[in-house]
C-alpha cells in the first residue's frame, strides 16, 4: 500500500504555502493580537477561496468534503504560517451541523453552513465542560460552556450545554492565552436554541474529532516552522568564531526535535485515513508534544531575543503550548489512548 500524498494533494499544499507566504501573516498576527481583525479577514477570506472551509462540509451542504485528509494538509500549512483566528473552530461548528443534518435535524445546517463554507461566516464553538475539567480554577464551573476562542470577532457563537446546541447572544472577555492572537471570552449564557435532544451530544463528539485532527495539523505547522527557523538561525550565529550549529550540543537539541516532528507526522496523517477516536488522540499528543520540544529547542536556541516581538519567531513560539493544550490535553489523549488499549485488551483483541 502506498502511504503518502497524492500528486494533488502536493500541490494543494504548495498553493496554499504560496498564497499565505506572499500575504505576509506576521502582520496579520499582530493586528489580530491588537484587536484588529481587517488583514486577519482578508486572509481568511482567501483561505475560503481556496476551499479550506468546504472540506469538513458535505457536497449536498454547499461543501466539498468531507476530506480529513486535505484538511489535514491544509492545516498544516496553516500552523507553518501561523494563520491567526478560530479557524479550528469553525471546522468543528461546520462538523457539528453537518452531522446533525444527518441525525435528522437539517435545519441549524441549511441556515449556517452555506456560509461557513463559502468564509463569509467565522464561527467559534464552546462545549460544555464537564466535573474533571473543572477541577482546576482557571475553568469554568461543571455545567458551564467552556471559553470560545476569539469571540469578539466571530459572527456566530455556538454553545454545546448538555444535549442543547444554542446561538450565543453575546460574549464575556475573560482571560488571555499565552498566545496574544488568541484571546478568550466566555459565552452569554441563554440565546436561542438550534437543536436539542441525544443527536446534539452525539454531533459534538463528532465536532471533537474533527477540532483534534485540526489542531495536531496546526501543531504539526507550527513546530515545523519553529524547526526551520531555528536551523537557519543556528547556521547564521557564531560563537568562539564558529556557527554554533556546529557545536554537538545544539546538533542534539535540533535531531531530538525533527524526530519528535517527523513521528507525528505519519500518526497525524494516519488518523486523518481512519479518524478513530484512539488514532485522533495519539496524533494529538504527538503533534502538540513535538510542536512544543520544538519551541523549547527554538528559544533555548536563540535565547532571549526569540521571545522578543520584533522578531516574528515569537508569534510561533507563543502558539505552541496553547495548541498542546487546545481540544485535548496531553493527559486527556493518553487517558483516552490507554482506556482503548485496557478495553482491547480485556476483550482479547
């Protein structure tokens, strides 16, 4: 069997690695972390264009999917480039309609994901959060909706509460994350109901999958970037008249990081072909733990001036633990890994 890309799903990636190079997205993190979202959406806008919005979205929906693969692609692409917005969200959003059309309930998904699709609707979505989660004080009380990411320039906001999916009517600012272009808000509670019922639970795992697969892609992105910059930097800066690329230590640092890089990639790639929930959560944890040895390696690199903001490596650096974190910690992934082997494993499988 043959494991790896097709000709066209290259050149999708090329395309895309050309378009996002040439709309220069340091700028567009910057404005975006200052409050102001006008370059962000006029890369959003183009990403749309070139169908990364239509591919979790049905054909019979106005999509073009769904494609877990393409869509892996294209979000790796977005991580290398560090595409500022809640574009893993609205794929989750986009997820969660589509799968309740298909448990009997069209309606949310004729009304919004026509726009999701085409960009002209940018969605965040906010499930609820459940007694384990909440046990850490910066989390919201058992019941209450988690944070929804960039909620102030979203168009919709959605809530998973229990077997209810809502519109939000307005959001909170709460808190900022260590990435300044991601910022949380905490959704007003009430708004109008879409759909109630066992499908609306069932829909929001489905959207959990998608928002991993998303997310480890985007992982993946950023500690590729946070790789390449930091080799060439160590090919640049001397030391005792040397390149300190040269020196064993820092050969070590940058191998252990294009290991973890390169391991993930295939378990990223390998959920996207058979999307089990065990595969999705293996590739998470892979892909956000290589993306943040990554940013370890980058700033133990550089020193000080990585973390600076006139350097655009920060923008990056900033990006990696959150993403680690985002639609499944590191412990809840291997928790969920485990939990399957322990299930096979009484089974005898």
């Amino acid at each position: 069997m043959r494991f790896l890309p097709t000709d066209e799903q290259r050149d999708f990636a090329r395309s895309l690695d050309a378009m996002l190079t040439a709309a220069d997205t340091p700028t567009a993190i910057r404005s975006w972390a200052t409050g102001d979202p006008t370059p962000g959406r006029t890369l959003w806008s183009r990403l749309a264009e070139a169908g990364v919005f239509a591919l979790a979205i049905p054909e019979h929906h106005e999509g073009v999917g769904p494609l877990p693969i393409e869509l892996t692609t294209a979000f790796v692409e977005l991580g290398r480039h560090g595409v500022p917005g809640p574009v893993v969200e609205t794929v989750a959003a986009s997820a969660l309609l589509t799968e309740l059309a298909e448990r009997g309930d069209p309606a949310p998904a004729k009304r919004l994901l026509p726009g999701l699709a085409t960009g002209q609707t940018i969605a965040t979505l906010a499930p609820v959060v459940g007694s384990r989660s909440a046990q850490r004080n910066d989390c919201p009380q058992p019941g209450e909706p988690r944070y929804a990411l960039d909620a102030d320039v979203a168009d919709v906001i959605l809530v998973v509460q229990g077997d209810e999916l809502r519109l939000a009517p307005g959001h909170e600012p709460v808190r900022t994350s260590p990435d300044p272009a991601r910022r949380l808000a905490r959704p007003t509670p009430g708004g109008e109901l879409l759909a109630a019922g066992p499908a609306v639970t069932a829909a929001a795992a489905h959207a959990r999958q998608w928002a991993m697969l998303a997310t480890a892609a985007q992982a993946l992105g950023v500690g590729l970037t946070l790789l390449d910059r930091t080799v060439a930097y160590a090919k640049q800066r001397r030391q005792f008249g040397t390149e300190i690329g040269s020196f064993q230590a820092v050969k070590h640092r940058l191998a252990d990081t294009l290991i973890a890089l390169e391991f993930a990639r295939p378990l990223l790639f390998g959920a996207a072909v058979t999307f089990r929930s065990t595969d999705l959560a293996a590739a998470k944890v892979a892909a956000g733990e290589a993306a943040y040895t990554a940013a370890r390696t980058a700033l133990q690199i550089h020193g000080a001036v990585g973390y600076t903001e006139e350097l655009d490596l920060s923008a990056w650096l900033r990006k990696a633990r959150p993403l680690r974190d985002a639609w499944g910690t590191p412990s809840w992934c291997r928790a969920r890994v485990m939990e399957t082997y322990d299930r096979d494993a009484d089974d005898g499988s």
